[in-house]
C-alpha cells in the first residue's frame, strides 16, 4: 500500500503543472547549469587567493584554508569547493584531499558568465533580487569563510524577505513542488472528517505555509490546527503578522535536530519543506517525527536531490554550525563526505528504513523539471 491514493498524486502534479502554465519549460538543464558554471568560477577566483594552487605546488584541503582564513565552521564548504572543482576538470586531485593546478578564469570570462546568469534567472522564474544576492555571496566569499560578513546579511537585506522568497517559492520548481504539495495536504486533511492537526516544521519565510493555508481555506475543512514552526524567532514574528487573519494557524520554536516538547501521536499531518537535509541524524530526526504522528499520519516532503553549486557559494553558508563553533559532522552516512542532500533513492530508502510506507514521487523523471531535482515526497507512519 503506498502513502496516498494515485489520483491524489495524479491531481497534484496536474495542478502543479497547471501552475507553471505561462511558463517556458524548455532548457531548464541549461539555464542550471549556467548558475553552477558561474559558481565554479567564483569559487576558484577565491581558491587563487593560495598562490601556491595554481603555481603545480601540491597543496592540502587544510594548507588551503590555512592560506584563506577560512573559519572552523565554514571548513566543510570549502572542502567541497575542492572537491567538485575537481570533479569538473578546474583542479587536479593528487591523493585524497590533496590538489594543485587551479585553473582561474579570466576577469572577461567570470563577467561574461554573470552577465548572461541574469537571463537564466529569468528563465528559471527567479525574482532579480536572486542574481544580486547570487553575485553577491560570490563577491564576498573571500569574507564569508573568515566570518566578516554574514551570509545573512546578504540573504536578509534590512529584514526584505524578497531573496529567500526567491528560492523558496518565487520560482519554477518551487511554484510547482508548493502547489502539489498544498493539494496533497488539502486532500489528506479531507479524509479527516472531524479535523485534522498538521505541523509544519522549519517553516522559514512561509513559502510552502502560503499555499497551503489558502488551499485549506478555499476548501473550507473544518477542524483544522496548523502549527507554523521554526528554530528562529525571527521567521514566527514574521509568520504571526503575515498569516493573522487565522485563527486557526497557531506558531512555536521547534528544532528538527532536538527532541521536540509535543506529546507522541499527537500530530495527523507533518510537512517538511527544504528542512530535512539540516538534520545531523536524518534516521534520527526521521523516528522523532514518525513518534509525533498518530498511527496511519502522513509526511509530506520537498527536498532538492542533487547538489547545486550555487548553493555552495551562498545559502550554503546559513547550514554551518554557529559562529564560534568548532566545526561539526553529520552524524547518519553523510559523515566525513561534507554532502548535505541526500538522492532521491536514499530518501526513499532511509523512509522505508523507519518504517514509512512511500507514495510516488513529484514531479517524477523525464519530464521537463527533471533536471531541477527538486522533489515532493509522501509517506505514511
């Protein structure tokens, strides 16, 4: 038996679709790969800084970030710059984490590169403000991993949410996951004749909250409690003003990574929006929310599947520990690999793994979002 029926599934990739009408769904592959190439060259613009690099000198991950400054808790990140600049043909690997020949692009071709990235942006359905704040975090690498200036800073400019609504629902795979997704949680809180309890967890600036309140309203169920929840205080402030028009949306600090203070069973739908890949334990945090749905409760996930570089260059940053720290590992089989997202067969195989029956998962391969990776995951306790 799988998490839902398959005419849910089938109504909510249709009205994600129907979303996106409007939209130019062809060469999608490409415009993404436009933004990870400027990625990599912003990258190794940073790297250059170790002259030693790109002089045949074997240099260490750790000689590297000695050179750069790079703080312990961003150290993970530019461990992975290596890495992928590596795999991409911009550096030579000489024994496992050990490099030399940085290739630097030219002042002429790093601009090229950013002037054509506006239009893939376009492309991609992204406000501008996602270009600048793009452009940005590279310019400002060399200071993001020494901890001069705050990626925060840079996301969250005089507290506008405009960029982090670009990544999170101002775009084409995020308009098509939160729209699917508002349909499936409407439809499962329909098969609740006396009300449903749903959680939302690591919330953030309410992208996916947005769709799916209204979803429930215009439905008009009954008996529903939605609680909005984040680790920070500044995204429930917020939510509290954007959504207060409801009375039934209440809000609360809860932390995937901590054992949540709300009784077992208690919850019948839980959604997890681009949040899940901040577990340290993912099996871990995976049995903490199967422990608050009550028996036959529904998970509803979006999650990216693949690595996107230039998430690596900027909102990377906001998933290192806190300032100060000393650095940190994951605790599940992402350890000592400094990798975050998790595939699309390891999502479905770690689900499995605690006891989660999974439904098909949106918007499914081949078609025309594929290449986007992002992905809309049901499973039922």
């Amino acid at each position: 038996m799988t998490a839902l029926p398959d005419s849910w599934f089938a109504e909510a990739a249709e009205a994600g679709m129907a979303a996106l009408r409007g939209y130019d769904l062809t060469g999608l592959a490409g415009h993404m790969r436009r933004l990870d190439e400027t990625a990599l060259l912003g990258m190794a613009r940073v790297l250059r800084n170790d002259q030693a690099l790109t002089s045949g000198t074997i240099r260490s991950a750790d000689e590297v970030m000695d050179t750069l400054g790079v703080v312990p808790r961003h150290r993970w990140i530019v461990r992975r710059w290596l890495k992928v600049l590596s795999d991409e043909g911009g550096l030579t690997e000489s024994g496992r984490g050990r490099y030399r020949d940085l290739v630097v692009a030219g002042d002429d071709e790093f601009a090229a590169s950013a002037a054509a990235l506006d239009g893939s942006r376009q492309a991609l359905g992204c406000p501008q403000e996602l270009t600048r704040f793009f452009l940005d975090a590279i310019s400002w690498l060399p200071q993001l991993v020494r901890d001069e200036v705050s990626v925060q800073s840079l996301m969250f400019p005089d507290g506008d949410f405009s960029t982090a609504m670009g990544t999170y629902a101002d775009n084409i795979i995020s308009i098509f996951t939160n729209r699917a997704v508002a349909v499936l949680v409407r439809r499962i809180a329909e098969s609740y004749p006396r009300g449903s309890r749903i959680l939302e967890v690591g919330a953030g600036v309410g992208g996916t909250t947005a769709g799916i309140v209204g979803e429930l309203d215009a439905a008009g169920i009954s008996g529903i409690g939605y609680e909005f929840t984040d680790l920070s205080r500044f995204f429930l402030s917020s939510a509290a003003e954007r959504f207060a028009d409801r009375p039934w949306v209440r809000f609360g600090l809860l932390d995937i990574n901590d054992e949540p203070d709300r009784p077992t069973h208690s919850v019948d739908i839980i959604v997890a929006a681009n949040v899940l890949h901040n577990a340290h334990d993912i099996d871990a945090v995976l049995a903490r929310l199967r422990r608050l749905l009550a028996p036959g409760g529904h998970l509803v996930i979006i999650e990216s599947c693949r690595e996107h570089y230039q998430v690596m260059t900027s909102m990377q940053f906001l998933m290192s520990g806190r300032v100060g720290e000393p650095e940190w590992d994951f605790a599940d089989f992402r350890a000592g690999t400094d990798r975050i997202f998790l595939t699309e067969p390891e999502w479905l195989d770690r689900l499995r793994s605690r006891g989660f029956r999974c439904g098909p998962v949106l918007p499914g391969t081949g078609g025309a979002l594929a290449s986007l990776a992002q992905h809309v995951f049901t499973a039922r306790s």
